[in-house]
C-alpha cells in the first residue's frame, strides 16, 4: 500500500523538484554576463568570490534540490 502511494506521487515530486532546481540555477546566473556566458570576460574576472547571505543560502538550497532529484530518480528505477 504504501509503495503504490509512493509510486503514484514521485512523479509530482519529481516534476517540482525539477523546476525548484532550475529555477535555482537560474537565479544564480544572474550576476554574469553575456560575454561570460559564451566564455568571454565578465566584470569580475576569473577569480573566486566568497558567497555570502542570501547567496549563499541559494547555493545550498539548490545542491540540497540536485541531491533530492537524484535520489527521487533512483527511487524510480527502483520502483519500476
């Protein structure tokens, strides 16, 4: 009973863990820019920044999103 309740709801789960996770990703490209995004300079050049506050946050939240999705996807094949 419970696996067939578990099977009927993963694909839900699935479909809102995948758009969490790219809304995520999205929202952390913001701060680049065209030319970056093509492999060109960007205003910040090539180093490292330290992320801070709600950035940080954000980045967490969306390995913690990535990391739910792919076990959601084992646990279909399981089921399958």
């Amino acid at each position: 009973m419970q696996m067939q309740l578990v099977a009927t709801l993963l694909p839900y789960v699935q479909v809102t863990l995948a758009i969490l996770l790219g809304a995520g990703i999205i929202l952390q490209q913001t701060g680049t820019t065209v030319g970056g995004a093509f492999g060109g300079s960007d205003n910040f050049g090539s180093g490292f920044h330290t992320r801070r506050g709600a950035e940080r946050i954000l980045f967490n939240a969306t390995i913690v999103i990535a990391i739910l999705f792919v076990l959601s996807a084992f646990l279909k094949l399981i089921l399958k």
